[in-house]
C-alpha cells in the first residue's frame, strides 16, 4: 500500500471525531500498529490530531475538526494577556509552546498594522 493511501485511509477513519485505538486503525486498514503510529506522527504536522497516551485501555488517537481559532476580533491587550498567562502555566506542553509562538506572531503583526 502506497503512503498516500495508507495516510487517506487514517484520514478517513480518523474524520468521524471518536477516539481511536491504534491497534483498531491497524486493522482497519490492514497495516501493522508501527505504520499507523509513524503514519500519525506524519499526519499530525498538518492535522490537528490528538494522541492520548495511557496504555492499551486509555491511550488512543484523536481527529480535532476544528483546528483554526479566530484571534482576529482580540484587541492587542487580549492577546498580550493571553500570551501572559499561557507563559506562566506550568507543566506546558509542546502544543501550548507553539501556540504561543503563533499567538506572539498574530500579536506582532496587529502591533505593525496599528501603528500604520
């Protein structure tokens, strides 16, 4: 099976919004359980997918439809104190890093345009 197909087919499965088991996509779409987690790990630079940790019972993969958040209407102040309080929490993870980085982003070019 081509990489493409084997990454629709996780696509696919994926896009009803439930939590997954890998070992349910690997036999779903007949690949071996190391293919569906190096395909997932693939898939989640341009998907929003959430992988669950925890075991056979607990850990699992989830399709989050909803990726873009609109931080358009948010004032400069709103997203300065956003950014503010996601600094100070604690055991941040890689995910609230990079939102943070692209939040700063969205606040540097706000602070350019008002100053036009």
């Amino acid at each position: 099976m081509r990489k493409r197909d084997i990454q629709a087919d996780i696509l696919a499965l994926l896009s009803d919004g439930r939590l997954w088991k890998m070992n349910e996509i690997a036999c779903e779409i007949e690949v071996c359980r190391k293919t569906v987690i190096r395909h997932i790990q693939s898939l989640s630079y341009r998907h929003n997918i959430l992988v669950f940790h925890g075991g056979e019972q607990k850990g699992g993969v989830r399709l989050i439809k909803e990726k873009e958040v609109s931080v358009e209407s948010l004032s400069v102040e709103d997203l300065q104190r956003i950014i503010t309080n996601l600094k100070e929490m604690k055991d941040k993870s890689k995910q609230i890093d990079f939102f943070i980085f692209r939040l700063s982003k969205v606040l540097e070019v706000k602070i350019m345009e008002s100053k036009e």
